[in-house]
C-alpha cells in the first residue's frame, strides 16, 4: 500500500500565512502539519508516501527530508505547473503500482486508516471515497450515495441554485482509496480534477466506487485562517485525540509568567515576568516582554511581542514585531514580518 500527498496547491485562501511557508508545513502546535497526515499513513502502516507538489517544493523537502525521521519513505514529485488534483495523480503515475491512498494536503484528521482500507477491499471497489458530515456542504463536495455506500452523484462545490434540491449533508473528505486501474481514466500530460472530471468519469464508467463515512473521528480542512485558528482551539480542548503534543521544548520562562497547561511553547523562547500565556501556541525563539498576554492565539517563531502588548484570538507570522501596548484582536492573522508600531490596534 502506498500513499500520495496532494500538497501542490499555493494556498492563496491561508495568505497572508502561504507567502514564505506553503501551506503543508504550517506549524500546527509547532509541528509541521504535513507530520500529522505522515502519523496517521504510518499507524496504518503506510510508510511509502509520495509527495506531489507544486508551489515552494524545495521548503517542503528540505524539512522533511527522505522521512526517515518520521519513520517512513518520503519521495517527492514535482509538477513543471500545476496540474490539479487529478492530473497530479496521473503526473505520479510511474510512481503507483498498487492500491494507493490519496490525500488532500490539507486536512487534519486522526482516522483509522486501516478501517477505510478493509472498507474498500470489502466491498471489492477501484475507488472509495471517505465522507464526513458538516454544517454548510457548500464549500465542499457533495456526494450522494444508496443505502449500500455506492457513489451515486459528485457535485463539487454546488451553486445556490444546485444547493436547493440536494438533501444530504456528507461531504468529499478529501482521502481516497484508488485503484491503479483508476489512472487509465485521467489523459496524460493534461490539466484534470478528481472533483470535476476524475469521480464524475469514475460514475460514468460504472465501476465500484464506493463512500466510506467518517463518522467518529476528528476532520479539519485547514484552508483559511479561521479553520486554521480553530485547529489549534481544538487541541486546547482536547477534541483532537491521539496525536502527542511536545511541551518539552527548554525555554527561559520567568517563574513569575503564567503559562497555562493547555499552551505549548517552542525552543529558545524568552517569556519575561509578568507574561500571561492563554490557550496559545508559540513557535521556537518568540521574545515576550512584561506584562503582555497572549490569549486564544497563535504565534510563529522568532516574533518579538512587546511590553503589555495584547494578543487575542489572532494568528502572527514569523518575525514579527509588536510593539508596547499593541493590541492584536479578534480574527487578525499578521504575515510574516509584520511590525506594528507602539498602541497600534489591529
Ligand atoms: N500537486 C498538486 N497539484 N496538488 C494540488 C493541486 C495541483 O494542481 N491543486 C490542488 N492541490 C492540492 C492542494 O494543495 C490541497 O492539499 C488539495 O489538493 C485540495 O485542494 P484545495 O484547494 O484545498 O481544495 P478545497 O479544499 O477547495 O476542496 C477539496 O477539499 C475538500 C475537503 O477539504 C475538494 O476535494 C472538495 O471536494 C473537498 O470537499
Ligand atoms: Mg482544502
């Protein structure tokens, strides 16, 4: 079994955070986020894990390296231009020779993978497609099935006036199962889409195609800031199983800062006293003087937060510089070098 990364896309909706870091390697409680979706193939002992990328390769590369680190193999495949999600797959074709797991590089998930393998040899499918129920199916794709999980429609980000006669709520979850026999359905060399053109052919042709629904288990598309964000609260809360988080980083922490249990703070941090650290996540060598607090919030490496500064329910780039008595609100994502000058209010 092997899997394919679709982590080529240039994450226009996580800007201003995808400038200088693309998005598969955003740091997700300091931990780049790509690792998660590695942790969850490996426990199911998918080790053989293909990245396709597009946008800012050499970053993705040069932190994960040949996986050895995460215990797998990591090999990377890079498209002259982007060739969407199903023409990356057909791109990585002299790499696929078995059934192979397909994943959207952006989702954060801690499904049993093993469980959507056995589902998709049960029921003897080329493809299987996982499914996971949301409030607002607009933003996704929709996807009908029959009583037995047979693929019956794929409608991919439906308009208002396609929304009206649709009554399902389950929605693509972005991890396929494919069959290499899936490939002879995608022209080479070309532009092609799984949502637009790949599943709708795959339905066409009558073959087994087969819906396997995430019913118990956490799923994220971390595509914009405010998803982005509330990954983070997630872990805060504890809604997000299974995945160990590293609070062990050596930092110089003053005895008179409150840092709550929940936070996790990266290596080489400076926190002077009086600091008050909330349900946030601060990335390696962050600089934080008295008095500022920091709240609901996330915070990259290397930013320098001044004296009585506040931070709130707010996402701030890698080195940054806030200065005295600023306030950074609700819902504001700084890119990377933001400086704000003293008292200024974002
Ligand atoms: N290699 C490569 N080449 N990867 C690509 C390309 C490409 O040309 N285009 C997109 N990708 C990657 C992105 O990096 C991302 O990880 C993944 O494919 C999906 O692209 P998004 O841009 O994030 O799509 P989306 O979130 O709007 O919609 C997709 O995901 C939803 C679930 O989160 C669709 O698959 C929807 O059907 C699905 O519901
Ligand atoms: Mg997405």
């Amino acid at each position: 079994m092997q899997a394919l990364i679709l982590a080529g896309g240039k994450g226009t909706r996580l800007r201003p955070l995808t400038v200088y870091t693309p998005k598969p390697i955003v740091p997700v409680m300091n931990r780049p986020f790509l690792l998660y979706q590695i942790e969850v193939l490996a426990r199911a002992g998918v080790t053989d894990i293909v990245l396709s990328l597009s946008y800012q390769p050499d970053k993705i590369e040069d932190l994960l390296g040949d996986g050895s680190d995460f215990g797998v193999k990591l090999r990377y495949l890079t498209e002259p231009a982007p060739m969407g999600t199903g023409g990356a797959y057909r791109f990585a074709a002299d790499e696929i020779r078995e059934t192979t797991i397909v994943l959207n590089g952006d989702i954060l998930t801690d499904l049993d993978v093993s469980g959507l393998i056995e589902f998709h040899r049960s029921k003897g499918a080329e493809a299987t497609i996982s499914l996971v129920p949301v409030e607002d199916p607009s933003a996704y794709g929709l996807v009908e099935t029959d009583p037995d999980g047979r693929v019956l429609r794929f409608l991919e980000k439906p308009k208002p006036e396609q929304l009206a006669d649709i009554t399902v709520n389950t929605v693509n979850a972005g991890i396929y199962v494919l069959e290499p026999s899936i490939l002879d359905l995608i022209p080479s060399g070309e532009s092609c889409s799984f949502e637009y053109d790949v599943f709708p052919a795959i339905r066409a042709k009558e073959k087994p195609f087969f819906a396997f629904i995430i019913a118990d288990n956490y799923w994220r598309d971390l595509g914009n800031p405010k998803s982005y964000l509330e990954a983070h609260h997630d872990f805060f809360d504890g809604k997000i199983k299974g995945f160990e988080v590293d609070r062990s980083a050596a930092s110089d922490i003053a005895t008179v800062a409150q840092v709550d249990k929940a936070s996790v703070i990266g290596a080489g941090c400076v926190i002077k006293p009086g600091v008050r650290i909330t349900r946030s996540a601060i990335g390696p060598g962050v600089h934080i003087e008295e008095k500022a607090v920091i709240e609901n919030s996330v915070i990259w490496g290397h930013t320098r937060v001044s004296s009585a500064a506040e931070i709130q329910n707010a996402v701030v780039g890698k080195s940054c510089h806030i200065g005295r008595n600023a306030v950074v609100g609700d819902g504001s994502v700084l890119g990377d070098k933001t400086s704000l000058s003293d008292y200024t209010k974002v």
